[in-house]
C-alpha cells in the first residue's frame, strides 16, 4: 500500500553516524583542506534508492520508494534486473523496512517525520484491460486526468493533479516489463495536510491500525470521487440522456460546474452508470480496491 515517502529529522548525531557508515555512497566525505564535511552546505548520499540528504545544520532528508527499497533488500527484481514493486506490499514488510533503518543507519522512526508520502493498491488479474480502465476515466472532481508525464520505465497511465496532492492510474505491469494484468490506483499526497490535516505523523506511526485506516478511507473516496465511463449501449438512452453522456464524457463540463452543479451533475451521472453501465467496472474495481485494504487491515490487528 505504502510506496514513496519524504521524511525529515534532525540529528548531529545521526549525521555524523550516516556519513561514516560505508555502505552509503556520499561521495567525497570530508574536504581534505579543511576537513569540513559538508559540500555546498550539503551532502548527497544513496543506499540502493533510498535518497539521504545532509544539510550544514544536520538536517536530514529521507526519500523513495520503501516497497521497491524492501525488494532490493531482498534482491527481488523484475524482468529488467530493476528492484520491482509490482507485488504488495504488507505492513509485515513495511515493518521489517523500519526495523532495517533503525538497527542498520540508526534512523529511529519515532524522531522522523513523514513529508510525502504516496500510497495506493496494485490489482492484479482484473477482468479488465488495464489501459482500458485508465482511458475511461474523465475527472477526478472537477480535474481532468492527463498523461502522466514521468512514469519512471516503459509505461501507461494517467494523473489527476491538484496543489497538495495527485490521483494517479496506471498500467504496473507495463512498467515491469510483465504479461500481466496489474492497475496500480494511487493517491499521491504533496502535503500531509491533505490527509491529516495539521498532525504530524511520524515514520514510527505507520503501524499504527488508525494511520492504515485513514489511508484506506482516502484512497477509497479518491475511487468514488473520479468521474468513470462504463460500457453503454447508446443506442438504449433517450436523446436527452444521450446529450448527457456526451456532456461527461467531457472533462471541460466538469471543471465549469459550481460545487452545487457538480454535485447534482454527479448524482445525474451515476444514476446513469447504474442503470445502463453494462459492466459495473467501477463498482468492481471499488470491491478489488476495498478487499485488498481488507486483508492488510487484518494483518494489522
């Protein structure tokens, strides 16, 4: 579920152990002429993707993908000899991550606090094409979804961007470089306040049952909240809710709506998904979405 964090802490001490550890890779360390250890005010080091900054104050900055850092830990790679994060990723693994960080870099989670983080579901073996899924999303709200423009590998997908955070869809298995079927639906959260409002969660925090539920409620509204087209036979509507259709299907209607329009627009709408979507594609992606965050709730408790 949990993906890419941005976690922050400051520590003299910490600094200091992290610049000595060799098994991160800094770089030049220490200045020779005058033994001042930080370049430029900071230093840039990397273990595997973990991206680990040293400001001159020991300011510490911690970034990337603490699934894909979990499979490098375990050499598990995809088709491109890449460390993949295509599988799930549980709370059991998530912890064993944390643990690593603490016991190896003596990073304690209870003294860094999460920045960014994203967090979502990867649904293998949907009855669904992949790219079919993402091409009949419309708007997430009242946000178009575009092209996602830095999908890192070969891939497909599409992304609802606001100031604080991003609705991302895409194709997992294309990415990896896989046969098969996987969605990936992520909430990716710029700000934390766009989920907790003005608390601060800490990395120690993310096993918490109560931060995995709210996650989840997140992630479950952001499913409900896209605009989604399912097949239809138009030639089964009336000519007004043929018009109808026609004006969803355009992003540009949506973002012209006031809340009041959009709201009622949007009952209007899934009115019209239930009575004549064909497939229900949405309601079933919404029971996959809900049945993973299920099984890692119980692996919680």
């Amino acid at each position: 579920m949990i993906d890419h964090i941005v976690c922050h802490t400051q520590s003299p001490g910490l600094a200091k152990s992290l610049l000595e550890n060799n098994s991160i890779d800094f770089g030049a360390k220490i200045s020779q002429q005058t033994g001042d250890i930080f370049n430029n005010g900071r230093q840039d080091g990397q273990f595997h993707n973990l991206k680990i900054q040293i400001h001159h104050n020991y300011f510490i900055r911690l970034a990337g993908s603490l699934h894909t850092f979990y499979n490098a830990l375990k050499d598990h790679v995809n088709i491109r000899g890449i460390p993949m994060n295509h599988d799930t990723f549980t709370p059991e693994k998530l912890q064993s991550v944390i643990g690593y960080l603490h016991s190896e870099f003596e990073i304690d989670p209870k003294d860094v606090s999460i920045h960014q983080i994203e967090f979502g579901v990867n649904l293998a073996n949907l009855p669904f094409a992949t790219e079919d899924i993402i091409d009949r999303l419309i708007v997430y709200n009242k946000y178009p979804f575009d092209r996602m423009k830095n999908i890192q590998g070969i891939g497909y997908g599409r992304e609802s961007c606001l100031t604080q955070y991003r609705i991302k869809a895409y194709d997992k298995s294309l990415q990896n470089g896989l046969k098969d079927n996987i969605f990936r639906f992520e909430y990716s959260a710029k700000k934390m306040q766009s989920i907790f409002d003005k608390q601060i969660i800490y990395l120690s925090g993310l096993s918490d049952h109560n931060i995995w539920e709210r996650l989840g409620e997140r992630l479950l509204k952001a499913w409900d909240d896209c605009i989604f087209i399912d097949e239809i036979d138009i030639q089964k509507l009336s000519k007004s809710e043929q018009i109808q259709i026609k004006d969803f299907k355009n992003p540009r209607i949506w973002e012209g709506y006031s809340y009041k329009q959009r709201s009622y627009r949007k009952k209007q709408f899934n009115r019209l998904m239930s009575q004549h979507g064909q497939l229900q594609i949405k309601q079933q992606i919404r029971n996959a979405i809900n049945h993973e965050l299920d099984k890692m709730a119980s692996a919680l408790s």
